[in-house]
C-alpha cells in the first residue's frame, strides 16, 4: 500500500503550474497595489489645496468670530448709553414742562400791561460832523 | 548834510510827532506856479523857509526844461522828436526820468507806459509839435520793449517811440525838491518841524507841521464837492498823488475823452472811476501806481492795490468812495461815515 501511494507521485509539471501561477497572482496583485498606491497619491495631491483654503477659512471665520464679539460689545455699550440718554430726555421733558408754564403765567401778566405809551419829547438837532480842517488837497495831478 | 528817513510803519512811534525843543507854531505858506501846476510849500516857521522856497523852485525849473511835452525848447521835445533816433548830450535830470520811467513799466507789467503820446495826441491831448509823422497808435500800443535805449553808460539815448513824462515827472519833480531842501539844511529833521510841498495835487511831505500833528490832506471831491471825499494824515517822509479825469476831460469827436491812456488799448481807460489816490513813501511810485490803478478801472482796482499792498482811495462814478485797508489805516475822515 505504502508502496503503492508511493507509486503515485505528484507530476512535475502540475508543480510547475502551480508555481507559475502563484508567481503570476503575485505579480498581478503587486501591480494592483503599485497603481492603488499612486491613485492615492494623486488624490492626495489634488486634496491638498482645498485643505489649505478650509484651514484660511478657519482662520477667517476665527478673526469674524472675534470682531463680531466686539461689535456685540459696542452695541452693549449704545444700549447703555442710550438708556442713560432716556433718562436725560425725561428731565429735559420736565423742565420744558416748566418752562411753559412759566411761559403761560407772563402772557398772562402781559395782556395787562398797555398797548402802547407816550415818550416825552425832547427837541434837539443833529448836525452832520463836518471835515477837519486839511493843510491842503490832493486833486487831479494832470500829468 | 542832513539824511532823509523813510515814511513811518503803521502803528510805530512816530519820532517826527514827538515834542521837542522846538517851539509849535503854524505852519507858513509860500505859492506860485510849476509844471503847469499851482506849486506851495507849506512849512514849520523857520528863518531859512525862502531859501528852501528858492531850492524848491529851482528844482522845479529844471525839471519842466527838462521834461515838459509842452515847452518847444525842452529835452524831451529835441528827445521825442528825433525818436527813434538817438540823442547825445541829455542831462541827468531826464536820463534819470526815462531811467525811471523805464522801470515803472517793467514794474507794473506795461499797465505803465509813457510812450502812448500818439495816443494821446489821437484823442486831443496834443503837446509841442512833433516833426516827421511820428508813431500810429496802433505802434504805440503795440510796441513792446523799452522806453530808451542807451549805448553804454555814457552814450547818446535813443528812444524808440515819443514819450509823455507829465505825472512821474512831477512825482520825481516832487523827491528831489525836497531832497534839495534837506540837502539845504531846513531844520525839518528837528521834533516838531517840517515841510511839504504841494504840485497840483501831487504831495510830498517830510517831518510833521508842528508837536503832536500830522499832515492832514484832503481828498478832493472830483465831481467838484466843496468837501473833501476823505482826509488822511501824513507824518514823516511820505507822498501822495492823484491820477484824476476831474480837470483834463474834453469831448473829442462827440465822444468823452481824458488823458489816462490804458496802453492795452490805446484809448482812455478806467472804466467807472473818476479818481484814484495813493499814498506812499516817494512821490514818484505814488504817480506810477495811481495811474496803474485808474486803469484797472472800477471793477478792477480793488483786487490790484490789495494784491499790491498799496494804500489806495479811489472814487466810483456812482459817488462812492473805496480804500484798501493800508489806507484807512491813514484815514481820519470819511464823507458819508461822518
């Protein structure tokens, strides 16, 4: 028996086929790797700028970020101020408020006064100032 | 012999005004005729004030020989009519003139031109006679250049066209009249004292009339008021001239004419003015800037005496009277502010 499986021996040629085509796989599967490998390159090489512009648009985005707190800052600081201002309105209303009151008390201490008075009369004249005297005059040199 | 100062600065002290030990007194008077021009010189008492009279006129004489349009036998007349040729042998007097002249033209850019006689001769206004036919008008208007022409310092004079030397002649009349009676010894540079000299409108003043005083000129009223328009004071070394058409106005073929020719022109200029007085330092410049004023005419005048600096009065034909302020700084009296 034990002669007999060694009678049955394995033909070289099925070897060699077999050899060929684990070396073609091999082959085949290292060129898939090589051109896997350079696509990925390439599209690295392609992402590259937009990474850039979306690290640009992270920095911009920060710089509005902050301006934005300041303008929130400044509208803070109107509110406040215009508060105050509301409160000033309000005096200036009151004593505008007085004011025509006092203003309605003298219309009436004025409708009481007379329409129109004498003044006494006075007689005088007015007489031009006449040029001072000169030590002469300066007139058409005729030349 | 005694120095001249020049005229006061505006708010400086005055020396002249200052008390001294000379005593105040009136001034005196002496009159006569020059230039074709009523002449006086009005002066501090002094026992000298005939010799400075007799300087003055003499002066006076020497200056109308030499630079009258009007005398047949003066300098300019051999001068104008040999023109353009040249003339050998003319006197400092008129040298100097023309010299002056000269350089009055250049100042004031041409508006100062006395070579417009046959313009004025156009319009009536006619001197000795002239030999030859003499320039057109259009040749006096258009000329441009020199009033003379002179082979080095000493050589014969040319002038290129005839010329009229009747206001900056007096005006230079004026400073070496009183330079000759300063040179003379009047003892106008004492505090207190002083003269002027007046011909025919055209003044010039050296110290004051007496302690404390100025010089008061009036400014004539050229549509013939018996009021002054104005009146200034002078102290010092000082001048004032008038460039008026209130006496030399004619018609002359039915059209008004007067003797201020704007050489841009060639016809009577100053549009809508009667009168233009200036006040300054030297008599002469006085002449020359109130003719050059008169011309810019009354639309004009302001803009050129203010860019000039000039103290200036002048009279509208619609009756006003105008000053810069250089002026009213000298100005004591205003008709109608009265």
């Amino acid at each position: 028996m034990i002669d007999r499986l060694r009678s049955v021996r394995t033909p070289p040629h099925i070897g060699i086929l077999l050899g060929l085509s684990t070396g073609a796989y091999a082959m085949t599967l290292g060129g898939v790797t090589l051109l896997q490998s350079i696509s990925e390159a390439a599209l690295i090489a392609d992402r590259t700028p937009a990474v850039a512009a979306i690290q640009i648009l992270q920095q911009q985005h920060t710089v509005l970020d902050q301006r934005l707190a300041r303008a929130r800052s400044a509208y803070e600081q109107a509110a406040a101020a215009y508060a105050s201002g509301g409160t000033d309105v309000a005096t200036l209303e009151a004593s505008l408020a007085e004011l025509a009151s006092a203003v309605s008390e003298i219309k009436g201490s004025a409708a009481s006064l007379p329409t129109s008075f004498r003044l006494p009369a006075i007689s005088t004249s007015v007489r031009a100032i006449k040029a001072p005297a000169v030590h002469t005059n300066t007139a058409a040199s005729g030349g | 012999m005694l120095a001249v100062r020049a005229g006061v600065a505006d708010g400086a002290p005055d020396p002249w005004a200052a008390a001294g030990s000379v005593a105040s007194t009136e001034p005196e008077r002496r009159s006569g005729r020059a230039l074709g021009s009523p002449l006086s010189l009005l002066a501090t008492k002094a026992a000298d004030l005939d010799a400075a009279w007799v300087a003055v006129q003499a002066v006076m004489g020497e200056v109308d020989l030499a630079m009258s349009r009007f005398r047949e036998d003066s300098e300019l007349t051999r001068c104008n009519r040999r023109s353009p040729g040249s003339v050998a042998g003319v006197s400092r007097p008129l040298t100097r003139a023309l010299t002056q002249a000269d350089r009055a033209m250049r100042v004031t850019g041409g508006m100062f031109d006395p070579r417009v006689v046959a313009a004025l001769e156009a319009v009536g206004y006619v001197g000795a006679a002239q030999t030859g036919p003499g320039p057109s008008i259009a040749t006096a208007r258009a000329a441009p250049g020199r009033v003379l022409h002179r082979d080095g310092r000493d050589g014969p004079i040319s002038l290129p066209a005839p010329v009229d030397l009747g206001g900056i002649g007096k005006g230079l009349a004026l400073r070496w009249a009183a330079d000759a009676v300063v040179r003379g010894g009047f003892h106008a540079v004492a505090p207190g004292t002083g003269f002027l000299i007046d011909a025919g409108g055209d003044i010039v003043t050296v110290g004051v009339p007496s302690v404390g005083e100025r010089w008061r000129i009036g400014i004539e009223d050229p549509r013939g008021g018996a009021e002054p328009l104005a009146v200034l004071e002078l102290s010092g070394r000082a001048a004032v001239a008038t460039s008026s058409i209130q006496r030399l106005r004619w018609d002359h073929k039915g059209v008004a004419a007067h003797h201020l020719i704007d050489p841009r022109t060639g016809e009577p200029g100053g549009d809508g003015l009667l009168a233009v007085t200036v006040a300054g330092p030297d008599p002469a410049w006085a002449e020359v800037w109130s003719k050059t004023l008169f011309l810019e005419g009354a639309d004009g005048i302001a803009h050129a005496a203010r860019r000039r600096g000039l103290a200036a009065w002048w009279a509208t034909e619609d009756g006003r009277i105008e000053m810069t302020p250089a002026a009213r700084v000298r100005t004591v009296w205003v008709a109608g502010e009265a």
